[in-house]
C-alpha cells in the first residue's frame, strides 16, 4: 500500500526536525490524539509484542529519502568549514591567481580587501557584532491615595 500525501508529509517533517515524531505529526495535520502514537509509526519498540500502529512503509520511506538528504547534506559546508576557510582568507592562507599586463599569472594572497570583508563576515558568524545591553529594569507602584 503506497502513503497517503499527510503520512508523505509527516515522514518529511520527521527527517527535516531531526527525528521528533509527534512534532512531525502535529506540523503534517494530524490531531493531537493521533500524534501521540506517531513514533510507533516509525519504529515499532518490541518487535516480539506488536502494538499494531508500526507502519514499514513509513520506516522505509524515511530510511530511503535520509539517506538521499545525507549524501546531499554532504555537499553543503558546515559552519565550521566556514569559518576555517574564512579564518584562513584572513590569514592570507589562501592565494588567486593574477594576471599581470604581460600575461604572465601569478600566485598572491589574498588582498586587503577580501581579507577585511573576511574579518568582518566572521566577526559576524561569531557574534561579535551584537550590542548587549545591560539594563536594571525595577518595579513601580502606583498608590492611588484619593
């Protein structure tokens, strides 16, 4: 039996919000009531002792498209590898090649001002540009004496 479009829906919430299946359920449609049970869709706890609300079609759907999000997922850098490659423009780690009047091409750092946007775009990956405010903020009461 193929899924219905709601129980598509919830397998694709429950990949995209890490694996919480009654958040899933909730966002795919389902009343309250129902997405109480919705783990036991995905897997079922005690295979000796089947509750009945095990769904293989639902297991298998969302084994097969995790693995296609994951070999996808692979191709996006993390924040991390952001942050290492734009440390290191900053650095002068990284070079471009140049070409001269003559011709010729040549191997530099990076300029000053990539190396400048650099430090600005990982001042702002890091947070250092939040203005905090520290604020003692008190009660007021207002007695009405009339």
């Amino acid at each position: 039996m193929a899924l219905n479009e709601k129980q598509i829906r919830f397998c694709d919430e429950y990949m995209a919000n890490g694996g919480n299946a009654i958040r899933a359920a909730l966002d795919a449609g389902y009343a309250e009531t129902t997405a109480r049970y919705a783990a036991k869709w995905v897997k079922e706890e005690n295979p000796q002792k089947p509750t009945g609300k095990f769904n293989p079609e639902i297991a298998e759907y969302i084994e097969q498209h995790s693995n296609e999000m994951e070999r996808h997922n692979n191709k996006i850098a993390t924040a991390e590898e952001l942050q290492e490659f734009t440390s290191a423009v900053v650095r002068g780690e990284i070079t471009e090649i140049v070409a001269l009047q003559s011709g010729m091409k040549v191997e530099v750092p990076a300029g000053i001002k990539d190396r400048l946007k650099a430090v600005d775009l990982l001042a702002k990956m890091k947070g250092m540009y939040t203005t905090k405010i520290d604020a003692d903020i008190r009660e007021v009461v207002i007695i009405d004496d009339f």
